[in-house]
C-alpha cells in the first residue's frame, strides 16, 4: 500500500510539474546584463516573456546622421540628461518615412553605452507586459530606453491603454531608470478619420472645443513629454546624405560627384528622397564600383 501511495505521489509531481511548464511564468531577469547594450522582449508561444540579448547591434554614429542637426540636438540632449541622473523627457518621434527616427535612437544608444545606457526593444503587440519590464530592471544601476519602433494603434488594442498608464496616468510613480523612446508616421498614434470631426463643438462666438472623441486621440501622444518631428528632404539635403553614406563606403571625392545623376534617377523611381533610399543608393553604387 505504501508503495503504490509513493507511486501515485511521484506521478502526481510529474504532472504538477508538466502544468507548470505551460503556465505562463513571471518575467524573470537575464543572467548576465552583460551580455548587451540592447534587448529584445518576446513574449514565446507559451506564454513566457524573455528579455533576449542582442547579438550584433547595428553602429551608428550621431556624427553620421545628417540634416537632422535641430532633431539631433534635441534627442541627444534629452537622452544625456537622463544617463546623467537629471529630469528627462519620455519621447515621440513622428514624420516622414525613412528621415532617420530610428538611427537616431541607435546613435544615441552607441553614444552613451559606456555611461551605462541601455535599450529594450519592444513590439507593438507586447506592450501590455510593459510593467512587468519595468519592475525588472527598475532596481538595475543602467539607465533603460523602452524602444518600440513604428508604433501605431487600432481602435480597442490593448497595448494602447498599457502604453498610456506607463507614460502617465498610473498610480505607481514613474521609475527613474527607464523612459520610453517611440516612433511613428502617426502624430497622434490612432488613425483619424473624417467623421471625428463631427464631435467638436463651437460656441455662439465661433470658438471651436474638441469632442471626447478627438480628446482620446491624442490624449496618449500628448503624454510624451518630447515630440521631434522629421520632415521631407530636399533635393540638396537628399544628396548631402547620398554623399555621406558614399563617403562611408570608401567611395571617392570625384566618384561621388558624379554619382548624383544616378541618385536622383533612384529617388525618382523610389517615389522617395529619404534618408533610408539614399542609403540603399550608397549600398548600390558602392558594391558596383568594388566589382
């Protein structure tokens, strides 16, 4: 009898154990913080959320980042205040496509790693585990930037209300050590349709108020405390960073003049004279005039 009691005890715990390995579990911190400047949060199909470190992060140098001078100073200064301890701002970068939101962010991430930056890649779809990667690293010494890159909400997703607690609205108070870097093509983050505007009112003297519904819209762009815009380049700004990205490559003086032509020619089939075409032109050309 006893025997056969041992028996069903051992396989009572093998099945706790099974159960346990699907629930899904609370996040728990890396082993080695060393690893990287940069992590990635993902959540695994089990439910589990990981905080993996990146292997191979891109380099980027703020010096290389070009005709974004007013922008630059903006994020720099921002993100310097914050690794040294002082009152810094959670950011919003929105504007045109390719202008170099996200290269900034990694600029500034090389800039300031050895004073103990770090950043925490996170997708859209993630965002409700927010809090729990805060409480993680908020007892950490390192200075975290929470990234989440081309953000965009519909209506109802739920990684909108975890976004907007975080920034502000919480009862917790706000960790020290950690602030949310985003960018987006969306100045208010929430698609804005036409029939919106029928929610504002006006007064017998003409003052326009807006409705709830515009008030919800841009209540959570309007918790970041940093908004940097990104515009279109001109022709000669395209060209001026056609010329840095060529210059990187090794590509000469003279050889860059002359590519101009064909920079323009590749914007003009690109619909597009961003930062990020003139850089896939500089990849072209370059890798052409090595063969």
């Amino acid at each position: 009898m006893n025997e056969q009691f041992q028996k069903l005890i051992e396989r009572a715990e093998q099945l706790i154990g099974r159960i346990e390995s699907i629930l899904p579990q609370p996040l728990a911190a890396p082993a080695d913080w060393n690893a990287s400047i940069a992590w990635r949060y993902r959540r695994r199909s089990s439910g589990h959320g990981v905080l993996e470190p990146v292997k191979h992060v891109a380099a980027m140098s703020l010096d290389s980042l070009k005709e974004i001078d007013v922008q630059k100073e903006k994020i720099a200064r921002n993100t310097q205040q914050f690794v040294e301890g002082k009152p810094a701002n959670n950011v919003l970068l929105t504007g045109a496509r390719g202008t170099g939101k996200s290269s900034l962010i990694r600029a500034c991430l090389q800039a300031y790693a050895p004073q103990g930056l770090r950043l925490i890649e996170v997708d859209k779809a993630e965002l409700t585990d927010l809090p729990d990667i805060v409480e993680v690293v908020s007892q950490r010494p390192e200075k975290f930037i929470v990234f989440s890159d081309d953000l965009s909400f519909d209506e109802g997703e739920p990684g909108y209300k975890a976004l907007k607690s975080i920034l502000d609205g919480s009862i917790a108070a706000s960790t020290p050590n950690v602030l949310i870097y985003a960018t987006s093509n969306r100045r208010h983050l929430l698609p804005e349709y036409m029939k919106d505007n029928l929610s504002y009112t006006h007064t017998e003297d003409g003052e326009v108020h807006p409705g709830e519904v515009i008030e919800e819209k841009i209540s959570l762009s309007e918790r970041f405390g940093l908004w940097v815009s990104f515009y279109p380049f001109s022709q000669n700004e395209y060209l001026t960073i056609v010329g840095q990205w060529l210059s990187s490559f090794g590509v000469s003086d003279a050889a860059i003049a002359a590519a101009r032509p064909e920079a323009l020619v590749w914007a003009l089939e690109r619909g597009s004279r961003s930062g990020r075409v003139a850089y896939q032109f500089a990849r072209d050309y370059a890798g052409r005039a090595q063969a």
